[in-house]
C-alpha cells in the first residue's frame, strides 16, 4: 500500500500549503475544496477540485460538497475485500489515502460576546467530522490528519516508506475522534445553554490539556493540568505564570482554593491557604495592609503556602511576602518593582491572573467531581449575603462593626471544610477550625489557635448548631456575636445560650456545606 490521493479541507490553514506541496511532489494526487482549494491553487501546488471527483457541483452556500458516494466510499472501502474492490472497479470510483480535515471553527464563533444563534448554528460542521470518522474508522487502510501537529510526522513516514505505519493510523484514529467527540459537546453544551437544560439526560464534557504533571497528590500517581473550552479569564487555566518552577498538582487544587476565597471581596483582600483551607485572610484599605492581616492571622502555618491578592501586588507588599517562603502568590498582576524583588527567590511561582471582576457579578459554574464509576455534579456556590438578608434571632442585636466582621467571617467560612468554624476581628481571621467530625470540634480549635484574639472576636459557623454547646464554648472565650444557617431542631437552645450570654446571634438561612 502507498498513500496516492489525498483529500484536504482545513478551516485552520496553518502549513497546509507546504504539507500539501511536500505530498504533490511525492506523487500525491491532492482533492480540495473551497478555500482550501483556491488557497493550494494560488499557491501553486497542483490540486483537484471536490467537483470533479463527485461530478456534482458544490450546493447549498458550501453545505454540501463532501457529503457523496464518490467520496465516502474511497474513504471507507476495506482494500483486501474482493467485493469491496469489485463494487469499486464497476462503479468507477477511486480510493482515498489519506484525509486531512479540520472543522469550522465552532469553538470560535461562540467565543465572540456578541454572537448571534444564526451565526454559531451556521458554524456546525457537518461534512468534516463526516469525513474524519469514516477515515477514522478505516484506518487500517486510511491516514487521518486533523492536527497540523502531526504534519511533520505523517510527511516523515511517507517520504521513508509511501504510507504511515498501522501504529501511527490508529494513534491518529484516536485522535480524530477525540477531537470530533469535544467539538459534538462544545455544540450540545452550547445548545443546552440556549434551551436552560444545563443538566441534560446526557452530559458530556470536554477539557484540552495544558500539561503534564510531574506526578498526583502523592508521587506515585499520574496526574495532568486540563482547560476547559472558553475558560473565562482570571482562573487558574488561563494564569500567566511569570516565575518559578512548573505547578504541581497539590499547587493547583491550593491555587485554586485561595483564588475562590479572594474572590468574595471586593475591597482590596489577601488570602492565604494551606491544604485547601485558609490559614489567614485579611482585608485592608491597600493590599499591604490586607496582607499584613492575612500574616498575622498564623504566622505559623503560612510558611509553605500560598497567597492569593485581588489587587496588583506592588513593592511595598513584595517587601514583606519576599520575607517568608511561599510556594505561590497570584494577583491580577504585579508592578515592574514588585517582580524584581519577588523573582530574587528562584523557586518561587508568580501567576498573574487577569482582573477577577466584581464578587456579586460572579456566575455559577458546573462542578464535576468524579466517583468511582461515575460523577456528580452541582452548580458552584456563589450564593452572596449581605446585612438584609439576616434575621437576628436573640434579645441582643449585633452592632455596626460586629455586623461587619460577621459578614466578613460568612465570606470565608464557605470555603472551608466542614465542619467550619472561623473567628474574625478587625477584618481579618483569628481562628479557623476545618473538617472536624462535629462542628464544637472545629469550635475549640478555632478558639485554641486564636488565643486571646478570640475575646471580642465573632463567630461563623458553615451549618446550623445541631445542640448548643458550640454557642457555651463561644461565650467562655468572650466571643460576641455569631453568625449561621439555622434550622435544626434546636435552635431555641442555641438562642436561649446566646441570649443569656450577651452574644448576638443572627441567622442567614443559607448553608455552606464544604466536603
């Protein structure tokens, strides 16, 4: 077997010209279409149109060209079948070697901000993936290129030997149906959008891979970084990374834990987080001093970390995070000044992440989380609250500046493990107590670790207090007020407790389950 006729249709046009130059001048007969075609023709390289293969014309604005016996049954004609070769022979029709096929761009089209239905439903390809998925089938017998990647190497294989090898067909089969598998559900996700059916009978996914990873949470698993399509900026998949060394996969699930949290703020916030938890948060009138907040939280457990900015990090911040060792700081950016200090330290990582937007204009996303033999998914939590929404359920009301570190607190006792408990002062963490079994657990040790800090300080709590303990604990270490869902059956308990120990104590009617 030899490859001798190919058939070419790229929307994407990058090195066809020379690819398809190198096949001519191998003796490859080259069919194309449409642009491809005039493109390969001006270009002088010696091309056959589509039209003189089918003997039909191209109809329909270009919707049909491709969509003919004449092509489908050069692509999908088993060549050591004497039936197949026979029925060939008597209709007259001519195999074909080799595809080389990209889609109109779908992907693309719904990118735009401003794209109309018409436009993106005129972008589905329909005689591509057609084409690609017979080639693909039959490759036993037929190339199928769809990623100008593999350009050089289909090139290499036919100037040594006339064809590709059998291995390199299938590894380039595989390829074309992942790459027709995303395009059908970038296209059912889109369609599902329009009709509000974001969860359908059938859910597929798609994500493109950024990297490899040297290894999963520990080092004798595999891992890799993937982005999904339309990846809005200011996320981790779009980051800039403008020092260090390559993420890790730990790296990421903390990055990504400490830009959720930094999110909720919209004054300028500091986040620092270890093992997905925040060890200490701070907001301030300038990132400094926001970060001064987030340090002085734990001091102890930043070590190692890594700190998430919603402001851009300038020298006088870079001043004091040069002075501990972190494993990551992103920021929408970072000044000239602040990446000559920060960049003295070889190791450390520097992301620039783009500019978050406003916390309440923030869109809930899907999250997947995989089981074993499956998944499920939920929309993420981007519930916001502000004092309006509280119903404040004990004989003493919370004042102006309690009010204000409750809400405070509410922001970050989201995005810990449950059970959570975080304690707040003066617009920083002074506590957190995560992932206990039960939540007067994750009370002591938010209480241990802030010490005195917690005299004065409030009190959030992720989910209701199933029995009033949590609320006897808070009032031995001279908390104030207190913030949680309510609902459990003994709310009165916990009320009847706060009311005789002073405390304020409000509810929001929301929780913030966090496993």
């Amino acid at each position: 077997m030899s490859i001798k006729r190919a058939l070419v249709s790229v929307s994407d046009k990058t090195g066809i010209v020379e690819f398809c130059r190198e096949l001519a001048s191998l003796g490859v007969e080259i069919i194309s279409t449409g642009g491809t075609k005039s493109l390969l023709a001006k270009e002088g390289v010696p091309v056959i149109g589509i039209s003189d293969v089918t003997g039909f014309p191209e109809i329909l604005d270009g919707r049909v060209k491709t969509l003919h016996p004449a092509v489908h049954s050069g692509l999908l004609a088993v060549r050591d079948s004497s039936e197949h070769q026979r029925q060939m022979q008597e209709l007259g029709l001519d195999y074909i070697d080799l595809v080389v096929v990209n889609l109109y761009p779908f992907q693309e089209t719904i990118a735009k901000p401003d794209v109309e239905y018409e436009d993106a439903i005129e972008n589905i390809d329909i005689g591509g993936p057609t084409m690609l998925r017979s080639a693909a089938k039959n490759h036993a017998f037929v190339s199928v290129v769809v990623d100008s990647g593999d350009y050089a190497a289909v090139l290499e294989e036919v100037r040594a030997s006339g064809d590709t090898t059998l291995d390199t067909r299938k590894r380039l089969a595989a390829k074309v149906f992942r790459h027709t598998g995303a395009y059908d559900t970038l296209i059912s996700e889109y369609l599902s959008n329009v009709t509000g059916d974001p969860q359908p009978e059938r859910l597929s996914v798609t994500f493109e891979k950024i990297q490899d990873l040297r290894y999963g949470e520990n080092p004798h698993q595999k891992a890799a970084f993937y982005r999904k399509p339309l990846a809005p900026s200011g996320t981790l998949t779009t980051a800039e990374q403008l020092h260090g060394k390559e993420l890790s996969y730990n790296n990421i699930n903390d990055a990504n834990a400490a830009l959720q949290i930094v999110k909720e703020f919209d004054e300028p916030a500091v986040v620092a987080v270890k093992h997905m938890n925040p060890c200490g948060v701070g907001v301030g009138t300038t990132v400094k001093e926001a970060y001064q907040k987030a340090y002085d939280a734990d001091p102890t457990s930043i070590f190692g970390g890594i700190v998430a900015a919603n402001r851009t990090i300038d020298a006088d911040t870079a001043e004091l995070l040069k002075g501990i060792f972190l494993e990551i700081i992103l920021a929408p950016d970072f000044t000239p000044e602040a990446l000559e200090l920060l960049t003295k330290k070889k190791n450390i990582r520097l992301l620039k992440m783009g500019e978050f937007g406003s916390a309440k204009e923030r869109k809930s996303t899907l999250n997947v989380t995989s089981i074993e033999g499956g998944m499920i998914v939920q929309e993420s939590d981007v519930h916001s609250l502000d004092s309006a929404d509280l119903q404040v359920v004990t004989d003493r009301k919370p004042t102006e500046e309690e009010l204000k570190q409750l809400l405070f607190g509410w922001k970050v006792v989201k995005h810990v493990k449950s059970n959570a408990i975080v304690l707040a002062a003066d617009d920083m963490t002074v506590g957190v107590g995560a992932g206990q079994m039960n939540r007067v657990g994750s009370a002591r040790i938010a209480i241990e670790q802030a010490g005195e800090k917690a005299s004065g300080a409030v009190l959030a709590s992720d989910a209701f207090f199933p029995m009033g303990d949590t609320v006897e604990l808070a009032a031995k270490a001279g908390i104030t007020a207190i913030i949680q869902p309510g609902g459990s059956i003994k709310d009165e308990e916990s009320i009847k407790a706060a009311n005789e120990h002073g405390i304020a104590m409000v509810f929001t009617g929301v929780r913030h389950f966090k496993h």
